[in-house]
C-alpha cells in the first residue's frame, strides 16, 4: 500500500491558476504545498492544446501574468508553443516546479469533518490536506459528440485537445466534426495538406477580422528598457476589450455595430452566395463566443473543403452519414467539439461534508460564491469555478484575481487562529440571485444555444459584468460570509467573523 502524503495545501492543475497560486503561496511563506498534475508537464490548457494553428484570442501583452511580464513576446496574438514556453519559463523563475507531482491524476477527494482535512486520491496514491485548491481548468476535460456509431469508426479519431502527431493527415480524407475556437484555427492550418476536408457544422459562429502581426525587434528592445511602456500597453488592451461590456452587458443593440463588421468581413472573403448563406449566423453577435480569424472563410472556399450544414446521423466503420442520407467517406474523423465546461468531472470526484458530492449539492446547476468557494466544501478554493468565464477579455485576469482572494482568506485563516472556513449558504444564494439577475437582458440571453448554458438553460459559465468590478469583489476575503471554526479536535468554538 502506498502511503498517505500529508501537507498544508494541496493545488489540483499547473496550468495558469495552478502555477499563479503555488507562486503567489510561496511568496506570502506557505512553503507545504504540493501540486499535483496528470500531465507530465506544467503549462495546462497550452500543454494539452498542441493543434495545428493553436494560438491565443487575446493579445500576449495582456494574456500572461501581470506580474511576469514578457518583453519577447514575437506576435501580438502568440501561439501556443509559445504560450507554454512562457509558462515553463515562469514556473522555472518563480521556482516552483519543485512543487509539481506529475503524472499524477486525481481521482477523488472528501472532506473529514473529524479531521478538518481533505483526502485526496490520485491514481498514485493518496494525499491529505488542510486546504484543498483544484485549479483542475474549465477547459480541460474533451467533449466527445454523441453520435451514433462514433465508437465502430475503423480510422483514426481524436479530440483537438489530444491531437495525434504521429498521424500524418496528407493526402487524407478528413471529417471535421465542429466549427468552434480550435476548429477554425485547425481547419486552415491542415487544409492544405488534406485531399479532402468535410467540415460538419452545427452553428455558424461570428468571425471577426484578426488583427495579429508580429512584433518587431525595436519593439520588444523598447518594452525590455521601458518596462512600464509594456504595462501602459498591457492596460490599454484590457480597457479596449472591457469596452465590449457595454454591448454583451449593458446594451446588446450596441454589438449591431461589431455585428456589422463582421458581416463585411464575411462578404469581403466569401464569393459563394451558397457558402454566404451557410456561415451566415442566425443570432446576436456574442451569444457564443466570437471568434477572430482572417484564414477560416478563405479556407472553406478551397476546392478540397466542404462545409456541411445537415446533422450528422451515424458514423459508419469507414464514413459519415448526415440527415439528408449522404454517406462520406472518410480516413480521419477529428473531434473539433470542445470540452466539458457545466458538467465538469471534478463536480462528480469531490465529496464535501456529509460525503455529498459537488454535483448533487449545485441542484442542477453549478454555483459557487466568487466562482471559488462552495457551501458544505470546508476549506476548498476553486480556480475558474462557476460564472466566471469571460467572452471578451483575458481569462489570466480572472485568475488573478481569484488569486488575490485565496491568499487572502489563508492570510485570514493565519492571523485568527481559524482552521477552517464554509461559505455561508445564504451567501451563494444571494451571490447566485443576483448573478442570475445580472444575466437577464444581456447578449447571452439572446436566444442561441451555447456551452456557457447548462442542461437547465442557466449561464453558469460567464461572469455578467466588467471584470475590474470581479477584481474589486475579490480583492479581500470576506469573512463575514464564512463561517470560520477552529478544528473540531481542538476547541469547537465558533470564531467570531
Ligand atoms: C484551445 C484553447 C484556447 C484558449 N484560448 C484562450 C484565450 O485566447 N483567452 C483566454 O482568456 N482563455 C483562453 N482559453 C481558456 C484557458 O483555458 C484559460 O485561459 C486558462 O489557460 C485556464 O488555466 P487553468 O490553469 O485554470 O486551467 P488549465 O490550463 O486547463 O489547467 C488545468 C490543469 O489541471 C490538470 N488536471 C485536470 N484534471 C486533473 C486531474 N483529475 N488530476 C490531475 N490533474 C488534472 C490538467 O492536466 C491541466 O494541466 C483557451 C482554452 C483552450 C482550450
């Protein structure tokens, strides 16, 4: 039997939240913390997405921890080996790698109310903790399609986020199964290579014009002697995306105008009126997430590309067959279908007090207070839980700042004497009300069906409003929506808040 590791803190992930709160726990002089990852690599989200073509939607200044700016950055839109070096190279830095226990995989986890502590399994052993931080990413787990039949498929099949390399795709026939973020990075990418490419699509998304370029060498030497010059850089992307607000938020009619350029974008690339009216959405610009790209259009003109609007009804051992009965056949299906986000595995492995597991205390939907604590979760911090996705900005900023409010509750927690702290129920519920609230009236609400609702139709995935007004929620720990206790083995006594 392998023996049980006991330490302070144990983080789930080494992604950006995972690595961002080892770093920021190390600085405030919490040195028993232990890291575990699946992977055999730090970097998450951009160690597991290795497409062709994969690169980020917000521009590297402002995607990257503002504490570790990067002055090398070699395009204002980075790709993703890029993105990973940076995180390799920041967890080297901040010397934290030390911390990490790869390949392991977390399997479950319950809170002993006897012991205040959490215990954790993983594939290679067991772990117990005081406080319990998944960093486990809302974007982690691949979404496999239900199709009919996916299983009998004799070739190849994988999933974006596990792209096969030893695979050559030239020469190939290839199904493209959806036509999200990743696909319509991939599909130009591998377009030329392929003898034929059906691209299957569910939803038109909006694409708008990318203004990626590279950024030249007396750039980056400015932004290596001038730090604050990359800083003044860094705000002036955020306040240009926080603008989007206004119209996903406050007034929706206002994305008639980013409505009206991606329309434009649309004409100027496409000359087919059969494909115009195919990639041609039918709802509100930022329903679904808007995507930036100028070689998806140009891509599904080329003779070698088609783009299937039926359903697809069956997958055969060497084909796929749509509703209107046309049979393709195909080498090479790859699963461009995104990731589990509402109906995430870590809600299904982690068992808080009274042994309940997350997904049955959410009742039907995911809910936490501030995205990161959970009523009847003693002590367990979640990076990136509920309702704090972003369809306009920088996902780092979100981390951060929930980063800001662990450190602060642990600080908390230190200076009293508490040795654990529960959110209080009525304050997710109130917390929650007032999310649901805020949801009403905004461009999410608009009519399409996207992965930030759940199987009950609530958005449990978007934070509603500016990001600086998370940031400001989140900047101290709020103790008095917690009840705060001392371990049950010591003095039960209840600490005033
Ligand atoms: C292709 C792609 C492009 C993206 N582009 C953008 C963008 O342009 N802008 C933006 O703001 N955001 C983007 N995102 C969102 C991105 O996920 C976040 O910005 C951010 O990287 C999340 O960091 P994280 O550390 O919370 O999660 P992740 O980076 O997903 O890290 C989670 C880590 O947890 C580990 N893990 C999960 N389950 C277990 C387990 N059971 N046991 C052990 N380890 C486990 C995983 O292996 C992984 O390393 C993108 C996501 C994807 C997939």
């Amino acid at each position: 039997m392998t023996p049980t590791t006991d330490v302070d803190v144990l983080i789930v992930g080494s992604g950006f939240s995972g690595l961002g709160m080892a770093i920021r726990l190390k600085q405030e002089g919490f040195s028993d913390f232990t890291i575990l990852e699946r992977a055999d690599d730090v970097g998450g989200t951009w160690q597991a997405n290795t497409y062709p073509g994969c690169a980020c939607d917000v521009p590297s200044h402002l995607y990257s921890f503002s504490f570790a700016p990067n002055p090398g950055w070699s395009q204002t839109y980075s790709r993703q080996p890029e993105i990973w070096d940076y995180l390799r190279d920041t967890a080297r830095t901040y010397d934290v790698l030390r911390y990490v226990r790869f390949g392991h995989t977390v399997t479950g986890a319950e809170w002993d109310e006897d012991t205040a502590r959490w215990k954790v399994e993983t594939d290679r052993g067991s772990f117990t903790a005081r406080v319990f931080i998944p960093a486990m990413g809302p974007l982690a787990e691949p979404k496999k399609p239900e199709v009919p039949g996916l299983d009998s498929f004799e070739g190849a099949v994988f999933h974006s986020a596990r792209w096969d390399h030893d695979h050559d795709l030239t020469g190939e026939r290839v199904a493209s199964i959806g036509t999200g973020a990743s696909a319509i990075q991939y599909v130009p990418t591998i377009q030329p290579d392929v003898a034929k490419l059906h691209v299957f699509q569910r939803t038109a998304p909006w694409v708008m014009p990318h203004s990626n370029r590279r950024i030249t060498r007396v750039e980056r030497r400015v932004y290596r002697a001038f730090p604050a010059l990359q800083r003044l850089t860094r705000g002036a992307i955020y306040s240009a995306r926080e603008l989007l607000v206004l119209g996903f938020v406050k007034r929706p009619k206002l994305m008639n105008v980013v409505e009206k350029v991606a329309r434009r974008h649309m004409r100027s690339q496409i000359s087919d009126p059969e494909l115009l009216r195919k990639v041609t959405p039918g709802y509100t610009i930022g329903c679904k997430r808007i995507l930036p790209s100028n070689q998806w259009y140009p891509a599904l003109e080329e003779p070698n590309v088609e783009l299937v609007t039926d359903e697809i009804t069956e997958v055969r051992p060497h084909s796929v067959v749509t509703a209107d009965g046309t049979e393709r056949e195909v080498d090479t299906i790859i699963l461009g279908t995104g990731f589990a986000v509402t109906d995430m595995p870590v809600a299904r492995q982690v068992r808080g007090r009274d042994a309940k597991l997350m997904v049955d205390s959410w009742g039907g939907s995911p809910r936490a207070h501030l995205g990161v604590a959970m009523h009847g979760f003693p002590n367990l911090f979640m990076m990136l839980g509920p309702n704090t996705g972003l369809g306009h900005n920088s996902m780092v900023y979100m981390i951060e700042s929930q980063m800001n409010y662990v450190i602060d509750a642990l600080r908390t927690m230190r200076e009293n004497g508490v040795d654990t702290v529960e959110v209080k129920r009525e304050t997710v519920q109130a917390y929650n009300d007032r999310l649901d609230q805020m949801h009403e009236g905004t461009v999410w609400t608009t009519g399409c069906k996207s992965w930030y609702l759940d199987d009950t139709g609530r958005n449990a995935t978007i934070w509603p409003d500016w990001t600086f007004s998370f940031r400001r929620r989140t900047q101290r720990f709020d103790p008095s929506s917690y009840d705060m206790r001392t371990a049950p083995a010591h003095e039960p006594e209840q600490v005033a808040a």
